[in-house]
C-alpha cells in the first residue's frame, strides 16, 4: 500500500497568520516542527492501518518546510519546487492513496488563510463551474489517476469543503475559523493524536480504484485586469472578462499543468502595492 502526502503548510497545526507561512521568519520557523509533527502523526497512522511506503510531497510555497532531520524514518520526502504537478508531484506512479495534510479554503472563502495558489491576486478559481479549492482540483486529479483522497487536514471549514469534494475521505479539524487570520486551535499533542487515529480509518479506503480521464474546465479571477490580460497571452488560455481566463484541457493532467503556467505568468506581472 503505497501513499502519498501532500503537506501543506497554511492548515497545519497552530497556523492562522502570515508570517507563520512565510519562508525565513520566526514564526515560520517556530512551526515547522509543528507542521512536520502533523506529518509524522499522520505517517504514524498510515503505518498502523496497513501503509508500506510513505512519500510526503511538500506542497507549500517554496516547497522546503518539513524538517527532514525530525521526519518518521519510514518516510521519504520530496522537497523543494519546479516540480510538473507541483503540489501533487507522484500522483501519477501508482499510489493506493492520497493525503491533503494542511489544507486550507479556496480563494474568495472564508477559511484561515484562504487563498487558491497565488496568496491574494487569485480571487476565485472555478472548475467545470464549480468554485475550487486546491483541494478540489488535486482531488479531480487524483481520480483522474485512479488515486482516492483517504485523509484531508485543516481548519474546520476545509474539512467542511473535503466532505463536499472527497466524500469518502476521513477529515480532522485542528483549528476552528474564527476569521481569516485567527482560530481556535488545539494544542499539537492533541491534534498529533487526532491525526493518528483518522490516518489509520482512513486506509480502509486505501486501494486504486478506476482512473477516469475527462476533458476540465478551469476559470481563473483575478483580483485586477492586467493579471488576467498577462494571463490571456497564453494561445489556450481566454479572457472571458476583465478580470477573468478561462481554458479547456482534454485531461485534469493538462488542466493543471495549464493552471500553473497561469498562475506562473499572473504572479510575474504582479507589481508592488498594487498589485
Ligand atoms: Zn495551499
């Protein structure tokens, strides 16, 4: 039974502000080893609930959080960027299951630190005309792989968001929203057992099922024009009005290599304070 993580960092324990998440302060690196204790709580019930091989995917900004020092020897981690598929990097090799470990809101949401890639100039991203979270569009590419979500962490209304998108999947709540930059959160010697205990019900799901390949449909809100215009140049991707692109993709694959170059090409015209 082989299973994969994908870590990220903003629905971890005890996160709920900017500089939590963000690369070189202190309070980012106060909770990396909170985060990382997510991880391992989770690899510990994957384990006991049947698990062989664990590959975590680090999956937040920089993609170079979880501390390889303090992770569960089990484990193999991939770390840092440029990865194709990015937050699902490994979707694709034949996995009997997926984690979404830290997950917060889709962008335009309430949720702690909500946000769709870009951590504000996306204001909503839609999939086949549904508003997504990453959380939907990974687990659209997970079935497309014939990969199920077992596991989904995160605040209270990500777990509200998995129940929707991955019905299956076992969730755990480690901080309740209060807004988006505030919660109430348990301590990580409780969270760690929470999570523990959900990753090992949740393997009872664990096991391919049949991949499915459709074509998608992505739209991208942009929170101004010349993000969406930049957007627009590439020759699949449409404007579809002043602030919004939209593309087709014959597979959720394709859909999501496309939406990282839009989100790529959006978060190189961004421009100081105005975005
Ligand atoms: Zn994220």
């Amino acid at each position: 039974m082989r299973i994969m993580i994908s870590a990220d960092m903003e629905g971890a324990t005890g996160v709920t502000w900017t500089a939590d998440v963000a690369i070189g302060t202190p309070e980012w690196q106060r909770l990396r080893p909170v985060f990382t204790g997510d991880v391992n709580a989770c690899i510990t019930g994957l384990y006991a609930g049947g698990a062989t091989s664990v590959l975590v995917n680090e999956a937040h900004s920089t993609q170079r959080n979880i501390l390889l020092e303090d992770l569960d020897p089990r484990a193999v981690m991939l770390t840092g960027k440029h990865k194709p598929l990015s937050m699902m990097q490994g979707i694709d090799s034949g996995l009997d299951g997926v984690v979404f470990l830290g997950y917060h809101t889709a962008a335009g949401l309430d949720g702690v630190l909500s946000h769709t890639y870009l951590p504000n100039q996306i204001t909503g991203v839609w999939l086949d005309g549904t508003r997504a979270s990453e959380g939907r569009l990974n687990a659209a590419l997970a079935a497309e792989h014939g990969v199920p979500v077992l596991l989904v962490t995160g605040d209270n209304l990500t777990c509200d968001d998995a129940n929707d998108y991955a019905p299956h999947a076992t969730t755990v709540a480690v901080k309740e929203c209060v807004s988006r930059y505030a919660a109430i959160c348990k301590p990580p010697a409780i969270t760690a057992q929470e999570i523990t205990t959900a990753a090992t019900t949740a393997m009872t799901h664990a096991g391919r099922t049949t991949a499915t390949t459709t074509p998608h449909r992505i739209e991208v809100e942009f929170d101004a024009s010349h993000l969406a215009a930049a957007a627009a140049v590439i020759p699949t991707v449409d404007q579809i009005d002043i602030r919004t692109v939209g593309f087709n993709a014959t597979t959720m694959t394709d859909a999501m290599k496309a939406f990282k170059i839009v989100t790529a090409i959006a978060s190189g015209a961004v421009e100081g304070s105005y975005g």
